[in-house]
C-alpha cells in the first residue's frame, strides 16, 4: 500500500511514524513545502522572549533519523493539487520548479494552517511578522535585538498575541496590544479576558480592545499602526489575529469544507471522499460535548488525529471524537486553562446551562505563598455533569484543567468530582482542592 501525506508537522509526522512503525509492507512518502519537519512551534514565543536560547530544542526529530525510520522525506515539495478520482496528487519541486503527479492507495492531508493576513494597508511593509515557523521566530527575535525597534505593537489578542506580548515585554519593548473584539482571550468569557488585559496594564502593555486596525503606514518600513481612533507610532508589528487551513490547493467539490476551509472529518479521521483522511490543523475535530465539528488547532489535537488516522488505514479500531479544547497559556504572571465550553460557547449554541465561580488558595494557608485561583465551572443544570471549566491565577493553577477535562470528559456530576480522592499535603493543595470547592458550589446553589 502507498501512503501519501502533505505536511511534514505534528499531524503528518504522528502518522508517518506509526505506519512505519506498526505497518507492513507500506511505502510511506511525505510532502513537506518548506525545509523544516517535526518542531514544537508553541516554544517560538520562548524562544524570542530569550527564556529559551538555543531554537534546536524545538526540532523534535531530524530528518535523517525519519528516513531511517523507513519514511521517504520530500521537503520544499510543494502540493499544488488534488484528484481523489484518480487517486494521485499534483507536487512541484520547488528547488527546481519541476511537477510531477505521484499516485496514492491513500492519502492524508496535514497541510496545517497559516497565519491570517488583515486585508488592510501595509501589511508587506518591512518590519511587519507573523509568527507561524522557525523562520518567522528567528527572524522576529533578530528583529527585536535591533536596538532602534522601542515600540512594538501586536494586533490580536488572543493566545499568540498574549505571549507574544509577554516576549516582548521580557526584551524590555514599549507594546501596544490592538483586538477588536471588546475582550481580549475571546475563547474564554469577558471576566478573564478582563483579567488579562488587566495583568497586561500592570506590566506597562498599551491594551486597545474594541478597537479595529484599518491599516499600517510607512515609507518603506511600518511607522505607525492606522485606528479609527487615530494612529499610534510603531518600530514592528506582529500579526496575531488567527490562523487559516492550508487548504486552498483542494479544489474538488467531492472534499466538503467548512467556510473558513477545515476539511471535514469524521472521528476516524475521513473525510467527505474514500481512501482521504486529513489530520491537523487542516481540519476539524469532533467535539466532546456540542456533537459536532469544530475547528480548534491546536498541538495536542494534531497528534491524537495523526495516531488515529495511521491506526484507520492499519486496519485497527480507532476514533477521536471527544475533543474538548483543552488549553493553557502564560500571560506574565497569570495563568489562564480552559477546557469544554464556557457561557459564551452555550449562549450561541443555544444550550441551558448553569454556571458557578469560586475563588480558593491554591494551596495550604500554612504553608508559603498559596495563590488564590479562580475557577468558573459550566454545568448542566438538570443533571449537574460537569460541561467545561475555565481557571486563572498567579501560580499553581494551569495544572488543574487537566482534572477538569479528565471530570468533563467522563461525564462526572458536581458530586462525583467533589468527592474524588485527590491527593493532599499542605505544599500542593488544600483538604478540599479548588477543583473540588467549585464542584461542591454547584450542589449549594441548588
């Protein structure tokens, strides 16, 4: 069997491994469109901040190691088309700008996302980044050990323009922060969103929310960042307003898209057309508790769908249908987790629920330097089975959503987690866990 994949990351790469290393008899090509395979992007805003000094530490596995492996590595192929009738794909060399076809028993298409450019002026100015590859991190660092570049200004607020700004604030910049929307971490409700633009304030950021960028100015090199509420003087710009799937190269109308261009997915993988999966940040997951498909790209997501898909065309029973968007991020010195769905996820899917917010030290009083975490649980209101959570505070606290996730995912109610045998002592939590508070809130307001 001949397995072809486009796109060399998480997705591409999970499954490559697992057909080479649990596969028989397959022939496994991959088609990479840049010279990079196999990085941990998420570590780029460490990376530039200077916490992380050497960019290595991000390639995970190199390409020889791979093709050692028994993969056959085509990097700076470029994918340019799709025939799942005829069943080949359409690549061009791009070191020698030669195309061929090349013929698959199946495909998987991991093509990832890129970073969505704002039509507005200025946007190919000098100066202006988005942060997506290895590449985008060195060149964004170079840019900002220029001791001329003072103000940065990042537009989007939402988790990469957060660290983003933490990265700059940690290379001593003037930054300014511009979303449009009227809360800054749009994934979670206001209140957090109100505390991260408040942990911004105190660390000297510029936050403009609700306030749309109309465009960038400059000679040559971007000098001024363009508002409906006048311009603000700027040395770099970084663009962080969300990512886009690497799609557009797939024009059959046999393969459905969602709007924004996610390939459609069923839990194993399929998509809309035989013998196509797609995996990644191409396309979307099922989610755990709207039952449906949504497009959350992230690391964790990307790896599951590529073990998945791999053990699909094995032949061994597999599924990913229970994606809850699970993440966390550092804001400075706040820490923000949320997983399911919050009040704002319910609200616009038109579902009844209940929701409690407690606020608990993170752990024993008599003990140094407990931190106070905040923690806002949805449930259902009927039933009380926990629906998503959503936590901040100083210390200690990302940690916590992956109990959270673990309750949500299982179906477990307000009693169930609030009587879990967690673990105590007096430096990591308290008798009663946080967690466990906020659950055994819920059973008080009823």
């Amino acid at each position: 069997m001949r397995v072809v994949i486009i796109g060399g990351n998480g997705a591409g790469m999970s499954a490559a491994s697992r057909l080479v290393r649990k596969g028989q008899g397959l022939e496994v090509l991959v088609f990479e469109k840049s010279r990079e395979i196999s990085y941990g992007a998420c570590g780029l805003p460490y990376y530039i901040s200077g916490l992380n000094p050497d960019i290595d530490l991000m390639r995970i596995r190199s390409r020889e190691r791979l093709e050692q492996e028994g993969i056959k590595l085509y990097l700076e192929h470029e994918v340019i088309g799709v025939d799942p009738e005829a069943h080949f794909i359409l690549v061009c060399d791009r070191t020698s700008g030669t195309c061929r076809d090349e013929p698959y028993d199946r495909l998987i298409v991991a093509s990832g996302a890129s970073p969505i450019i704002p039509s507005i002026t200025g946007t190919g100015l000098a100066g202006v980044f988005t942060l997506r590859s290895l590449l985008d991190g060195e060149a964004i660092k170079k840019a900002l050990q220029q001791p001329w570049v003072k103000k940065v200004s990042i537009i989007g607020g939402g988790y990469i323009g957060l660290e983003m700004a933490e990265a700059c604030v940690m290379q001593k910049k003037r930054v300014s922060l511009f979303e449009a929307k009227p809360n800054l971490l749009y994934g979670f409700d206001p209140e957090f969103g109100l505390a991260a633009e408040q942990e911004l304030i105190r660390h000297g950021v510029e936050v403009h929310t609700g306030e749309q960028v109309k465009g960038l100015s400059g000679e040559d090199r971007v000098d001024r960042v363009l508002c409906a509420g006048g311009a603000y003087e700027t040395d770099l710009v970084i663009l962080a307003i969300g990512v886009r799937p690497n799609t557009s190269f797939i024009d059959s109308p046999l393969m459905h898209k969602e709007a924004n261009g996610a390939l459609l997915t069923d839990a194993m993988m399929q998509t809309s057309v035989k013998d196509v999966y797609a995996a990644g940040d191409c396309t979307t997951v099922m989610h755990k508790i709207l039952k449906r498909p949504v497009y959350i790209p992230l690391g964790t997501n990307a790896n599951k769908q590529g073990r998945v898909v791999a053990d699909v065309i094995l032949g061994q029973p597999s599924r990913f249908d229970n994606a809850l968007g699970t993440a966390m991020l550092r804001c400075l010195d706040m820490e923000f987790a949320r997983t399911g769905i919050t009040e704002q996820d319910a609200s616009a899917a038109g579902m009844e629920i209940g929701t409690v917010t407690v606020e608990a030290l993170s752990h024993a009083r008599y003990f140094p330097d407990p931190a106070r975490i905040t923690i806002k649980l949805c449930y259902d209101p009927g039933t009380r089975i926990l629906l998503g959570a959503q936590l901040m505070g100083r210390k200690e606290c990302a940690w916590r959503v992956d109990v959270m996730a673990c309750a949500v995912d299982r179906g477990m109610t307000a009693e169930e987690l609030g009587f879990l045998d967690l673990g105590y002592a007096p430096p990591f939590s308290t008798t009663w866990d946080v967690v466990q508070i906020a659950a055994n809130a819920i059973k008080r307001q009823q």
